[in-house]
C-alpha cells in the first residue's frame, strides 16, 4: 500500500500536503501551495479560485464555462496552457480541485478497494469476474455520494478534462489519478438514477438514461479501462488490476446483451438492462 499512497499524494489529490512541490522555484505569489493548503484544508472552492487566477484568460474561461463534455475540451485548455511555468503541476493541482469538489478522494478509494478484495477473499460468496454476481452496484460506496453529485454534476468530467490537458508530459501519479476518475465517472453517472435513493436501480430509473447518456457510460466504461491499462504500463496495483478485471466484465455483459452490430438505440437498452441487473444482485 505504501507506493500507492506516494503516488496519490504525489498526485495532489484530496487530502494532500501543501509541500508536495516544495522542491519546484516557483513564484511565491502563484498561488500553487495556497491552493494545495486549501485541498488539505478540504476547501476546493478556495483551491479553484487561486488556481484559475494563474492560468491564462483564454484557459480560465475553457476551465469554467466549455461543456465538460466537448470533444475538444482537452486540446484546447492544452494550446491555452502551452506557456505557462510548471505547466503539468499547475493543470494536476487544479484537476485534483475539481475532483475534491466532485467529491473524489482517491486514497478512500483504493483503501476500499483493497477492502473489498479483502472480503471476497474470506466470503462464501465472493465476487470472482466470471461470477454470476458481479455488480456494478458493488462500487457504488466508493465513489461520490448523490448529495454531492447534485451539488456540483460535471465537477469529475472537468477534472478528468484538465487532467488530459497534460498530454505528453503526465507522470505516473496523474495516470492513476486518470484511472480513479474514469471509473468514479461511468459509477457515478449510472448511480445518479437511482432517483429514490433505496441502492437499487429499477426498471423504471433505468427508462431514465438517454440514448445520449448510455452512449457516454458505455465510453467512460472504455475509458476506464485504458485508464487502468496505461498505469498498468508503469505500475502494479492490485486494486486497480481487480478493477479492471470487473470493468472489463462489464463491457462484456453489455456487449452480449446489444449483441453484434448493435444500433445506439440496442447499445442503450443494454445499458439499462445492464445497470438494472447488476444493480440488483447487491442487496
């Protein structure tokens, strides 16, 4: 656990230190360690605010008011932000503010990752990646709670956004800050249905997802994927080699259900049908 834990607070993400970049000549008035003292003080609001200010006008106004969603979010705040000192440190440091207001805490997160594969080792019933029990609703807990998702919807999707920005020059940290964030995103977009908040998802939340939104979840489940794949190239983590093996069950399970060559309209049936029956085998 102790080389995963270096490489989030290496990171800067929720919970960090404010001299994670205490060896970097940078100017005292940037804002960067104000900013990260904040994270720590669990203030993302406050982290943002200082971050935006040393980012250019062109940058600031792609962060704040481009759709989360756009194609070309990335490379735009990546041309915007090509001259700036401490280029990578200073878009990971605002990614890792947007996320802790999304409510992501990935050092949470691998724990309870660990947790879980801890008690399907010692279950009767443990959740083997072939087994007819695997759920997607089995990770709903370690991701953002609804509350939080209501308050601040595409706080991940902007994280995970900036976070790509870096491009070429992303270190290991923000390879597994990129794996967190997609698999809390495709969760948490399905988890967000559950509109009566039992824990379930029914038939009828399901009817909710749009051929849109299925579409997405079902990327955001291959995004996962090569997320997890790429960190896999630089580090071994059992936790997120787990993950991936259930992620990749997922789209496995979804594929059958659409079955070849399916339609959009076939791809998000699958989705729901999928959400609706993993759902339920937590109980």
């Amino acid at each position: 656990m102790g080389a995963i834990v270096a490489l989030i607070l290496g990171a800067t993400l929720a919970g960090c230190g404010n001299n994670a970049f205490k060896s970097l000549e940078k100017k005292e008035d940037d804002g960067t360690q104000l900013a990260l003292a904040a994270l720590q003080a669990n203030d993302p609001d406050k982290a943002i605010a200082l971050m935006l200010k040393i980012i250019p006008t062109a940058a600031q106004n792609i962060v704040t008011a481009k759709n989360a969603r756009d194609t070309d979010f990335a490379t735009s705040l990546a041309a915007a932000t090509q001259d700036i000192p401490a280029r990578r440190e200073t878009l990971s440091v605002l990614s890792s503010s947007y996320a802790q207001r999304g409510g992501i805490k990935p050092l949470s997160i691998i724990i309870e990752l660990q947790k879980i594969q801890e008690n399907e080792k010692s279950s009767a019933l443990a959740l083997d990646v072939n087994s007819e029990l695997e759920a997607i609703a089995q990770f709903f807990p370690l991701f953002p709670t609804l509350a939080s998702i209501d308050l601040t919807p595409d706080d991940q999707e902007r994280a995970l956004q900036i976070l790509k920005a870096i491009g070429k020059d992303e270190q290991a940290s923000d390879k597994l800050s990129k794996a967190i964030m997609t698999m809390s995103i495709f969760i948490t977009d399905a988890k967000k249905y559950d509109t009566d908040r039992d824990k379930l998802i029914s038939a009828e939340e399901a009817a909710l997802i749009s051929v849109t939104e299925a579409q997405f979840i079902y990327k955001m489940m291959g995004e996962s994927r090569a997320a997890i794949a790429d960190f896999q190239q630089v580090s071994d983590v059992q936790q997120l080699n787990k993950m991936k093996a259930k992620v990749d069950s997922f789209i496995a399970e979804v594929n059958t259900l659409a079955g070849a060559n399916a339609s959009d309209a076939q791809l998000a049936e699958a989705i729901r049908q999928f959400i609706v029956k993993s759902s339920n085998r937590v109980k």
